[in-house]
C-alpha cells in the first residue's frame, strides 16, 4: 500500500513532500482504537513516525478527526517532555478499486522509547523509577495547563521513556480546559479510558478542567508503583462492561468502588509514607489537600524524591 502526501511538508524535514510512505506491518510501531502509528524514513534520512488514522473511527465520526485535532494541539506546544510534531497532511491510496483519503501527523520519531509501565517493571528500584517518570510527566503536565490545555489521556503507556527523559504522547484527546470534544456531545459520550478518569467524568461527564490529568497522574503512579494495583481496580469496571448500564446512580456506585479498592491497595501496601501522600493528594483522598497546580505538584515531588532515593 503506497501512500502519497500532497502537501508542503514542516521544513524540519528538509523535504517539500513526504512521498512514497510503505505502509506494511512490518514498520508498525503501535495500534489502538483511534489510529495506527509507522516507522517511516524520509528522504533526508530522517525517521518519523506517521500516525494514521483508524478506519473504524473515520468512517464513524469522520476523516481524520482525531488526527487532525491532535495536529492542532501539538503545532501549538515545544517543551522537551512532549512528543514533537513535524507535519500534517493527507494520504491517498487505494483498496481494491476504491480511492480513500486520510489525514496523517509526522511525529519525532522516539528511538530506545518504550512504555513506562515496562520500564519500572525492569527496573532494580521501582519506586524511583516511578517517582522519576512521575516528575518527568508532570514537567510536561505544567507545561500543558499553561497553555490553558488538558491532555485527557494521561495514563501509563502515554509517558514513553528512555531512563534519561519522559514524554507525553497521544493528544488526540487533549483540549482547551472546558471544551467538550464535538464526538462527546454528538454521541453523548465520553472518550477516553474509564479506569483512569475522575468523578466528574466518568459520572457527572462534565467539561475537562487540568484536575482531570492530575487525577488520572495520580493512578498512574500508584500503578507504576504496585505491580497489581490496575488489575484490582478494573475488577470493578469489568462489571459495567458485563451489565451495559449507563445509568448514573449504577456508575457512581462502581466509581466509589474502585476508589475504595484504590485506596485500600495503596493503604496496604509497603510504599513510603511520602509516596502514599504524593497518590492520596493527587487522586483526592478524603481529608487531604489537593494540588492547585501541576506546578506545585511538581516541587512537592522533588522532596519526595530526595527522601526516596
């Protein structure tokens, strides 16, 4: 399947077009509902990733849609622990006798990356890995909420790292602070994933505000920080899957639940006081304080570090 950009591409690439993109599995990077992501090489010499996307999605709510969306967000940030867009464009092929168009993003191209979950899991010291990662997503998180923007997807395989520096990836959700996504209201639904979204949204769905991230920060790192932590919490969601009801009062139930389950785990477990406080205040426990900001966060998890490490 050859696939051919007619658009000027970012000069960064040294290139006027990106052309002839060999879409096979063999250069597949990742997969999800949303979008499939390539290993390309342009003809600078270059390696991109080229996130293309789902055909599922494009023909339920458009062409495009997510990938496109994200291109906007991303033309509009520059910090060194968030992915870096190189272009947009559309691709043209044809399957069998049909032609079909669909929007592309050209990201930085993350050697030696891998997923954070798999990189504390190898780890000799999981906690500071974890605290490490943590630190390193909320730079970007503080970042983010400047820009009076929300990400809306944090969660461990979104931060990619290499041990030296993290990266936030995967804006296809993210948005102004208070902006619904046009899907959600066309569709009445919420995107994203259930196990790692607040009160407010899984429940209320209410508009995103920058809490929303810190709240599903705050389940990631208890996630990197216990091993089966993710896998008892999403008990509890396994049987809204199982029974299809909506209903508000039955997922406020199954919210509590989950928290509970949370917070028993975390409780329970042989992590540092620090660490425990770090989780509890992110993910609002009763009784304690929240954080106002990813900034504050921020210096709260360096002297958690130094008392770690």
């Amino acid at each position: 399947m050859k696939i051919i950009n007619r658009n000027t591409a970012h000069p960064v690439l040294g290139l006027k077009r990106l052309v002839n993109y060999d879409f096979d599995q063999e250069k597949l990077i990742a997969a999800t509902e949303f979008s499939e992501i390539y290993r390309q090489r342009a003809r600078c010499g270059m390696s991109v990733a080229v996130k293309i996307g789902s055909t599922i999605i494009a023909k339920t709510v458009g062409k495009g849609y997510f990938i496109e969306r994200e291109a906007v967000i991303l033309n509009q940030l520059d910090h060194p622990n968030i992915i870096r867009s190189l272009c947009r464009g559309r691709y043209e092929l044809k399957i069998d006798k049909f032609d079909c168009s669909f929007s592309f993003l050209a990201l930085e191209y993350l050697k030696d990356f891998e997923d954070s979950l798999k990189f504390v899991e190898r780890s000799n010291d999981r906690i500071a890995a974890a605290l490490f990662i943590i630190e390193e997503a909320v730079r970007g998180l503080a970042y983010l909420h400047e820009q009076g923007l929300v990400h809306m997807d944090i969660k461990p395989s979104n931060i990619l790292t290499n041990g030296r520096i993290a990266k936030l990836i995967d804006f296809a959700l993210a948005r102004p602070e208070g902006e619904e996504l046009d899907i959600e209201s066309k569709y009445r639904c919420i995107v994203g994933h259930q196990g790692y979204m607040s009160h407010s949204r899984f429940v209320d769905k209410k508009a995103p505000v920058k809490a929303d991230d810190l709240f599903a920060l705050g389940l990631t790192a208890a996630e990197l920080c216990l091993p089966d932590f993710f896998r008892l919490r999403m008990r509890c969601y396994k049987d809204l899957a199982e029974r299809h009801n909506e209903d508000e009062d039955h997922k406020r139930k199954i919210f509590q639940a989950s928290m509970s389950v949370s917070y028993e785990e975390i409780r329970g477990s042989r992590l540092p006081e620090s660490v425990k406080e770090l989780i509890f205040r992110l993910i609002g426990e009763s009784g304690r304080t929240q954080f106002a900001s990813a900034q504050e966060l921020l210096e709260f998890i360096r002297q958690v570090r130094a008392s770690v490490i």
